[in-house]
C-alpha cells in the first residue's frame, strides 16, 4: 500500500512538472499582437492573452515576468504595449484588463508590480477572490522612466517621462515628468 | 515535514493535504511543524513555508508567487483567503475567511486581519485589520472602512 502510495506521487510529481513547465514557457512571437526585432522574454514566464500585448524591439523581458492579460471586465478588450529598448528585471508582475502601456527606454528593476485593475470587495457576502475585478483604468509609464526594485504602480497611475520610482515606492498618484518619488504611499522629494 | 528543495513537497509530509490542491514547484517547505491545508487551494511557484508550530491553510485559497510563510507557534489561513505575489505571512498571525492580501504585503507577526478585509499592495500590516475594511500603507492604516 505504501509503494502504491509512493508511485502515486510520482506519478503527481511529474504531472504537475509538466504542467508547470507548459505554463512557464513564453509564447513564440507569432502569438503576439506584435513583436519587435531581437527582442527576448527569457523563460520561465507567464503570457496570457499574448495577441493583446505589443512589443517593441529590442525589449529584454527577464526570468519570472508574469504578463497577465485577461478580458475580465464585460466589453473591453485589454491591451498592453511595451515600449523599444525597455528592460523588464526579474519577476515582473503586470495586471492588465484594461490598458496599460509602457513607453521606450523604460528600465524596471526586479519584483515590479504594474496594474490597471484591484480585486473587488465590495460585496461582503463574498470572498475577494470571488468577486470581479474593478473596473479598470489605464496606467501609463513615461518613456525613459526607472522603477525600483519590489515598486508598486497601482491603477489610473501616469509616471511621467523620465520618472523615477524608489525602491519599495507604492505609487498611487501621478509622477510629473523628471520627479522622484518614494516611499509607501510614495510622496515626491525632487 | 521533511525538507523538500525546488520540487513539490510530497502531500504525505502534511497533516492533510486537501483534494485538487497544488503546490507548483518549485517550493520549499522546511521545519518540523505540523502543516494542514484545506481543499482547493493553490499556490505558485517560489514559494518557501517556514514551520516548526502549526500552520493551517483553509479551503479554496489562492495564492500568487513567492509567498512567505513563518510559523514557529501557530498560523492560520482560513477559508477563501487569496494573495498576490510576494506576500508574507508571518508568526502567530490569523488571517479569516474571505480575506485578500495584496501585492508584496506583510502581515504580522501577530496579528488578525478580519473577514473579507483587503490588504493594499505593498502594505506592512502591524496591527489587526477590521472585517471588511481596506488597509494601505507603511504601517498599514485604514483608508476604507
């Protein structure tokens, strides 16, 4: 019984080794809505929607990114655009139902969060994870902006050319073009 | 719990390992503790769950990756409860039913964050968390109530 048991979970183990491994590979670049020359997704990823995302060229997405594009709100079709020559560090975690695009010569560092949307909570019947996702509303990242390592650009959210988020920085406000925000939630000190 | 590096810890490691739950390796789960986690649940990868107490992980939860766990008395996670990434869960914490831990947030140690509260990105909760209230911040305030 106990061999049986074990053989089971080898069976689960490499089950779910397969599954993960289909889930973590990027898409070709036939699958995207566009996809520039030389630029790379570095597996293990996660794409979902690839035929809504734009990539410019030479665009460098590293290891972790998680491009979650998903139709969830009724009547919008998400879409998200990444500018020339961006660098997307490790672990990249963009949220997109509605529309967010990231301009040319941006540089993220790693654990960056970007999202257009929240998860619902106003039905106290439910659990949050049950309910829909808001409404979204458009973030914009400014060509040649920075954001820091583990920084969290939340919905309706414009980074201005040039802008440059600190390390940890929650950004629930726009960042005029050349500021320097940080903190949580961020405030401005250049 | 045995020590279980970069694949899916074994579900015969756990007190109980609910039905269609998932681990997605690669994990780590490390400590003598007693871990129980409930139906339904799953978890992404990059995961690393410190018990040497007792953790409990209800039914139906979701988690994004890189969740944190540390448990040297007692955790629990109870029904329904989602999370981002990057979330951090740490000792002698409860966090009740129904509950949502956003993006990169901490929670404890020593604290209960109540049913249905949401938990802003990047916030660092050091105190508890009214039901059905929303918290933002470092250290968490609530902005919604």
């Amino acid at each position: 019984v106990n061999l049986r048991r074990r053989a089971a979970e080898l069976r689960r183990d490499v089950a779910l080794a397969r599954a993960t491994v289909r889930d973590l590979r990027p898409p070709p670049p036939s699958a995207f809505a566009s996809f520039g020359a030389r630029s790379w997704i570095v597996p293990p990823a996660r794409v979902s929607t690839p035929s809504s995302i734009h990539v410019g060229d030479d665009v460098v997405i590293l290891e972790h990114a998680w491009l979650s594009v998903v139709a969830a709100v009724d009547g919008i079709v998400p879409s998200l655009r990444i500018g020339d020559r961006t660098r997307i560090g490790r672990l990249a975690h963009i949220a997109c139902v509605g529309e967010i695009s990231i301009g040319a010569d941006v540089l993220t560092a790693e654990r960056v969060f970007i999202g257009d949307t929240y998860h619902g909570y106003e039905d106290r019947s439910l659990p949050i994870v049950q309910q829909p996702m808001a409404h979204p509303r458009p973030v914009r990242i400014g060509d040649g902006a920075f954001l820091g390592v583990g920084s969290i650009v939340l919905a309706g959210v414009t980074v201005g050319e040039g802008g440059y988020v600190g390390a940890g920085a929650v950004v629930v406000d726009d960042v005029p073009e050349h500021a320097v925000v940080v903190g949580n939630p961020a405030r401005r000190v250049r | 719990v045995r020590l279980s590096l970069l694949r899916a810890p074994r579900p015969s490691s756990f007190t109980r390992f609910g039905r269609g739950t998932w681990l997605v390796p690669p994990c780590t789960v490390t400590g003598d503790g007693s871990i129980s986690i409930g139906d339904d649940v799953c978890v992404m990868e990059l995961a690393a769950i410190e018990c040497s107490g007792r953790l409990s992980i209800g039914d139906g939860c979701r988690f994004g990756r890189g969740l944190h766990v540390s448990c040297s008395t007692e955790v629990r996670i109870e029904d329904h409860v989602s999370g981002s990434d990057h979330v951090a869960v740490l000792d002698a914490t409860v966090v009740e039913a129904g509950a949502y831990l956003g993006y990169g947030s901490v929670v404890g140690p020593g604290v209960r964050v109540g049913r249905g509260a949401y938990v802003g990105e990047g916030a660092v909760v050091v105190d508890d968390v009214p039901a059905h209230t929303v918290v933002f911040g470092n250290p968490a305030v609530v902005v919604q109530a």
